[in-house]
C-alpha cells in the first residue's frame, strides 16, 4: 500500500490537548475523528487535506525551497504547528510556484536521502513526475491557507 498523509486543520488547544495525550492514544483520536470519513471532524478539504504517497517528494522539494535564514520550512517534518507558526508556513508557501519547485528538484538527492517514494520514481519521465507531485503542492497550500483564515494549526497524521 505505502505511507500516505493527511493535514487536519485543529485548533491551538485541541493541538495543546493532543500534545499531553501518549501517543497511540492521540493517533487513536485523530483516526476515529478525522481519518476516518464518519469521523465527527472529517471535511475534506476544510479539516481534512488528504495526500497520496507524492507528499514526502513535495515536503523535500518545498524545504529545498525554503531561503529563510532559519529554514523556517523544516517545521514541516513536526507533528503539530500551532496557529503562529502556521501564519509563517503559509506565507512562504505563498511564495512558492511550481516553476521554484522544479528548479530545486535534484531526483538523485532525494533517493540519497532516502525521501519516501523518490527512489521508485526516480525515472518516471517529467509530465507524469510532475503530473503527481505538484498537486501535492496545491495541497499543502490549501491546508495551510484554510488554517490560517480560521486561526487554526495544522497536525500531520501518516496512514
């Protein structure tokens, strides 16, 4: 099958709640109330933002792309961003097309550092590379931009 993920669009204090949980008991949460399609949180697209196994090679690329000083975008390999850090997220996420996408993409990079999925396609030819991974993109930006115009953070969760 392999690993795919999903954004859930929460609050800081659900997330703050989630934080205190163990952890098994908060992925308990997060798959009976948002993975799962009766759960009582599951909207796609408004608190759910699902991803197919493309999401590892868009994460890579779009921290390839991050020219903060402090690489800001790294936070992206957390489990929880709060509101705060969500704003930053998506500005820079504002920031990035398709066209600087592709020009950080270095294929043999990925599959040397291991970025799940990369080594499968490494040669896959371009339209259909780019045909899967940049709608990953436009996920990560709907996830983030529908979070922050309702104050909200974003939680990873991988299936």
């Amino acid at each position: 099958m392999g690993i795919v993920c999903e954004l859930y669009r929460i609050s800081d204090s659900e997330i703050e709640e989630l934080k205190k949980l163990k952890a098994e008991v908060a992925e308990e949460f997060l798959d009976e109330n948002y993975a799962y399609i009766y759960g009582k949180h599951h909207r796609q697209n408004d608190t759910v933002f699902s991803m197919d196994k493309g999401w590892d090679i868009t994460r890579f690329l779009i921290k390839q792309k991050d020219n903060t000083e402090d690489k800001f975008l790294n936070i992206l390999d957390s489990k929880y961003i709060e509101s705060g850090k969500a704003k930053r997220v998506n500005e820079l996420l504002c920031g990035i097309n398709d066209d600087g996408i592709k020009e950080v993409c270095d294929r043999k990079l990925m599959a040397e550092k291991q970025v799940y999925l990369a080594k499968r396609l490494e040669d896959w030819t371009e339209p259909n590379f780019w045909n899967y991974i940049l709608p990953h993109l436009e996920t990560y930006k709907k996830a983030f931009q529908k979070a922050v115009e309702l104050n909200h953070g974003i939680v990873f969760h991988f299936n």
